[in-house]
C-alpha cells in the first residue's frame, strides 16, 4: 500500500511572525509524505517573503470573505490523502505527530483492505487527538467517543482533526456560519456522510488561545449557531434535552473552571481520568465511534 499523504493548510492574511513559527513545526516532522498550504488573503506585511524555500511549501494568495471561505479555497489546492486545518500561531505538539497518527491511519487502513477486496470504498474517517492550550497551560482532553452527547456538548477542535480529503468532495464548510462553520461541517461528517471518528491518545497541537471564536462577540454567536445547527442535526427534542442536562450538570461553572488559567490543568485533568475509564479502547492509542 502507498504511505499516507497529509496536506497540512493554513489560512492567513498579515499573520506576522506566526505564519513561519507555524510552518515550522510541520517542516519539523520526521515523517516526510506531506505538503503544506498556504491559502494567503492578500498579505502586506511580509510574512509570506520569511518561508523558507521547500518543494513541500505552496502558497497561493487570492481574496477570501473569512477564514471559512479560506479554508474552503484551500481545499482546492490540496493533494493529501488527510487534511489538517492550523491557524496561523497554532504548531504541531512535537515533530512525531505525523508519524504516530500515520501509523494509526496505516492499522485502520489495513483492517479495510478485505472489505475493499470485496469492492467496498474504504471507510471515510476523522482521526483525532487531544490539544495543548498555551494560554491555559494545560492539556484539553478530547472525548474518546463520539456520541449524540458528544456532538451536542463539544467536538474535537478543527486544529486537532486529520479528515479524510473525500469528506470536502460534496461540499466544504457551510459559510453562512461566522463562527460555527467548522463545528457544523463535523456534524454533517458524522450524521450525513457516516464518517467513523476515530480517537488518537496523543497531543496533536499546541494552540496559542485567543483565537477567533473567543471574542465576546462571537460568542454571543457562537451560541446562537449551535442552537440552529444542534437542532438540526439531533432533532429539537433531543438538542433540549442534552442542553436541560448540561444546565443541571453545571456547565456554566465547569466552563469557567476549564478556562481559568488557575483551576485549568486541574479540571482536565479530572476530565481525562474519566474519559480514561469511560472510552471504550481498541487498541493503545486508538478509540472508535
């Protein structure tokens, strides 16, 4: 079988010092059967001139309405069997990254290869990890199965996410949501294109904080786009249901202990000792949908 391609894209528009800071830690890789794109939005400041010359860099600059439409240009430059979505700032944890998730992808890969013999398509998957927060100091924890729950309450963060390219083949990120784009092309992954997720037990990324999703503002959108999508996904009655228990759980509070720079690494922690015990393991390293 061939080895496993990832396409690594990162949007950006006057990204700075942060673009080649982001680059870096994909050329930092030691497994070698990558590219990585750059869809740039029209930058002045400089930042493209400080990439270094490799083949594996390719940088294509045209006008983009957002991050969202970016990425939706981006995916039609990419040539990897596996895309990953950074953000400018946002770094690979350690330079093993892709070499470990390869291996995952190449086990998978090989238990399909008899239903792929019987002329079945191999399954579409989304493989995921875990994410270290800068900001926070401290590790946040995927859920090791994706479930109606878990789709309700919280979904692997895009940064963190290696999606099989054929799941952008129909359509990319619906745009009409400002902030929740990313959240609601999950969804359809999972509910209308039956995509297998499949956890990796490893830190994927390291991201920075403060992102675009943080601000008052788009929180304030943020909600009102998880209602609509929720709704549209789990059903009404089903989307109440997980909201009215997630009020009598104390989410509110659990949020803000995640997000305090002082409590962080605790809640997570106890966080991660109960998905420990929860995740159903197929293997070291590896859970399933």
């Amino acid at each position: 079988m061939a080895q496993i391609s990832f396409s690594i894209v990162v949007v950006c528009l006057n990204p700075g010092e942060k673009l080649l800071k982001t680059v870096q830690s994909v050329l930092n890789q030691k497994y070698g059967n990558y590219e990585i794109v750059v869809k740039d939005g029209g930058s002045t400041d400089g930042s493209l001139e400080q990439l270094p010359a490799d083949s594996r860099i390719r940088v294509y600059t045209r006008p983009d309405s957002g991050i969202y439409d970016a990425m939706n240009q981006a995916m039609s430059y990419v040539t990897g069997q596996f895309v990953q979505f950074l953000n400018c700032g946002d770094l690979l944890h350690d330079d093993m990254v892709l070499e470990r998730l390869a291996a995952v992808m190449e086990r998978k890969r090989s238990r399909g290869a008899d239903e792929e013999s019987l002329g079945h398509k191999e399954k579409e998957r989304i493989f995921y990890g875990n994410q270290y927060h800068e900001a926070w100091g401290s590790v946040i924890y995927s859920a090791p199965e994706v479930n109606d729950f878990t789709c309700y309450r919280n979904v692997p963060c895009h940064q963190v996410c290696f999606y099989d390219v054929r799941l952008f083949a129909e359509r990319g990120y619906d745009v009409k949501y400002r902030v929740r784009a990313d959240y609601e092309h999950f969804l359809y992954c999972i509910y209308d294109r039956k995509a297998e997720a499949v956890y990796v037990e490893m830190i994927v990324a390291d991201y920075e904080g403060g992102g675009f999703s943080e601000t008052r503002e788009n929180r304030r959108i943020s909600e009102k786009e998880h209602a609509e999508i929720t709704k549209r996904y789990l059903g009404r009655d089903k989307a109440l249901r997980y909201k009215l228990l997630m009020l009598l759980t104390l989410a509110p509070l659990r949020t803000k202990l995640a997000e305090d720079e002082k409590y962080s690494e605790w809640y997570n922690g106890i966080k991660a000792k109960i998905y420990r015990r929860c995740g159903h393991k197929d293997e070291p390293g590896e859970n399933r949908k």
